[in-house]
C-alpha cells in the first residue's frame, strides 16, 4: 500500500478467445493508454495468444469500487462502453512518487455508430474529490494521490454524472515505448515550439520516435492555450498511434509485454479485451476529439480551471450521447456537499 500523500503534498503543482489472426493491431486501439493494452493482448495468433493472456493477468487491478453499472451486460450486448483514461509521470523522468494524473480522458466506444469519442478533462478542473470533500476546492488531477483510480473514477463520475466502466493507467515512460514499437508516429506539428532538446515546425509532418513524441505531447508552459494546446496535442498523437496498426508486429513479443506490464493498469481483464477487439474494432475508424473547456482562477492562491455549469452539462450530453444514455442534468459543483 503506497502512503497517502500529505494535503500540502497534493496541493503542490508538479512539472507537471483464440480467433482468426489480426495484423492491425494498434488500429483496434482506442487512445494511448487503450493502445498499450489492446495491441499487447488484441493480437489472436495462436502464436501470441499465452504471452498476451500473461501479460494481461499482470497488468490487472481492479479499481477497488463497485461499478455504478453492469459492465458484462454492457460487453456482451455490444453497447457503447466507456473507458476513464488515466496518464501519469510517475516513473518517466527519473520520478519514483506516485503521482498525480495529468492526463485524464474519457473515452467512449460506440460499435452501433462506429465512433470513438475522446473527451479530455483539465487537469486543473476545480472539483470535490469523491470521499475527501472537506478538502473542497482540490484539482481533479489530485484524486488520484488521495485514492488512486477508484477515486478518481468516482469523482469524474459525479461531476459529470456519466457512467465510467472500466479505467486505463499509463506512465509517461510507457507511452515512449510504444511509439518505439511501432516504428515511430508520423505527426504535423499545430504550432512551432522547442521542447526538451526536440525542435517542431507548425505544419511539417515529422517522424517522431518515442522521445520526441513524448516532448511534443509533454510541453505546455509556452503554448498560449496552456493545458488545452497540451490536450489537443496529445489527442493527436493518440490518433498518430492508431494509425501506425501495421507497425506492430514486435509488441507480440514476450519481454516487450512483461516490460510493459510494469508500466500499466486496468480494470479491463482479458475476456473484457478480447470483447472489445472483436465487437468494438470498427468504433477506432471514426475518432471524435473533445474537451472540457474552463476559466482559470485563482482560488486561496492556487490556479484553477473552473468549467461552468453550462460547459458541464454540455460535456454530459456529449458523452451520455455517445453512450446511448437518456438526456440528464449534469453533477453538481460540490459533489456530495
């Protein structure tokens, strides 16, 4: 059990089924943190089928919570799933401490309408995290270090009243590794910036290995739309990552997986795998990008993004949509309080 973070800690800002065999792997990949595990499990060649099994016992972790729905109905009918997706620094960099969560996405998969929608929340979001109230005003990336993924997921799920049926965690260092295994993403820069050494030009199409395109979807001090230009980014490289499937061949490989492994978790077991890349595979071929938009505020000295009510609700019918979900009014402010 990893020590709970002092509230001064968590207030400091930080640097910030055997089938038919499948070649496209990270095609069936929904985002970054999806792409790590589905392209390592999503391969059914008898050949693969144990490492990824293996591999998919060892990133497992429940989130600790009882899901607010029945998950394996929602499989095994093929209904619109959805996917709390959770990146972290922890471990890339040097960095050893837990953490906190700065990217956070929801994503939401719809086999009917064949459409994946990534809807990023700031990491700064002004919030009531689930369980920890009193602590009102904290950060949404801050749920994480009081409670992990199952905080998180609770919180997300009360601020917007939207249904989050499984989470996806990766650290930073694991999403170089798998721009490296796929040979490199091709990506065009939005705008000019140098960052950590790397130099990119707004409008020409760079091959980029996992360094740099961790540096592209890293920087956010010096683009002018702060944390948003930092999510428009790494939504374009979660589209660059999908698109390189028949790249992927070596992420079957047996020490690429264990390694792997040490860097991701989820709730997703195999079988909820191996569902999502059968019955859910023609969803990645249409891609909807989205955020939540707010307005920073100082709040007892701290910087929030504060999203509106109205921008909330907006998210909420955005996703409940997505999900088959009847209309319904989106979570209040204070959560619980």
């Amino acid at each position: 059990m990893e020590d709970m973070p002092s509230r001064s800690q968590m207030h400091q800002e930080g640097p910030d089924n055997q089938g038919p065999k499948k070649k496209h792997t990270v095609r069936n990949v929904i985002l970054i943190v999806i792409a790590v595990l589905l392209v390592g499990v999503g391969a059914f060649a008898a050949r693969t089928y144990l490492n990824a099994k293996n591999a998919a016992k060892i990133v497992y972790q429940s989130s600790g919570i009882k899901k607010s729905r029945n998950t394996d109905a929602v499989l095994n009918g093929k209904k619109p799933v959805s996917i709390l997706l959770l990146g972290t620094d922890t471990g890339a960099l040097g960095r050893s401490y837990k953490g906190r969560t700065d990217t956070i996405i929801i994503a939401t998969i719809n086999p009917k309408t064949k459409t994946t929608t990534l809807m990023s929340l700031p990491r700064d979001s002004e919030v009531a995290i689930s369980g920890f109230e009193q602590d009102f005003p904290a950060k949404l990336n801050a749920a994480y270090a009081y409670g992990s993924a199952g905080t998180t997921i609770k919180t997300v799920q009360k601020w917007l009243n939207v249904p989050i049926d499984y989470y996806a965690l990766i650290n930073m260092g694991g999403m170089k590794k798998v721009v490296d295994e796929v040979g490199g993403v091709d990506i065009t820069p939005i705008r000019t910036f140098t960052y950590e050494g790397y130099h990119f030009t707004k409008g020409s199409k760079t091959h980029m290995n996992g360094a740099k395109a961790l540096a592209y979807s890293r920087m956010r001090y010096d683009d002018p739309l702060g944390d948003y230009g930092r999510q428009q980014r790494q939504r374009q490289l979660i589209t660059a990552i999908i698109s390189e499937g028949t790249n992927a061949t070596n992420l079957m490989k047996q020490g690429f997986l264990k390694s792997l492994a040490k860097q991701t978790r989820t709730d997703l077991t195999f079988s909820n795998l191996t569902s999502i890349v059968t019955s859910y595979r023609g969803a990645t071929k249409n891609i909807v990008s989205d955020h939540a938009q707010g307005t920073g505020k100082m709040i007892d000295g701290q910087s929030f993004e504060v999203v509106s009510q109205t921008e909330k609700q907006r998210v909420t019918n955005v996703l409940r949509k997505s999900l088959n979900l009847k209309a319904a009014t989106t979570g209040e402010k204070y959560a619980n309080k």
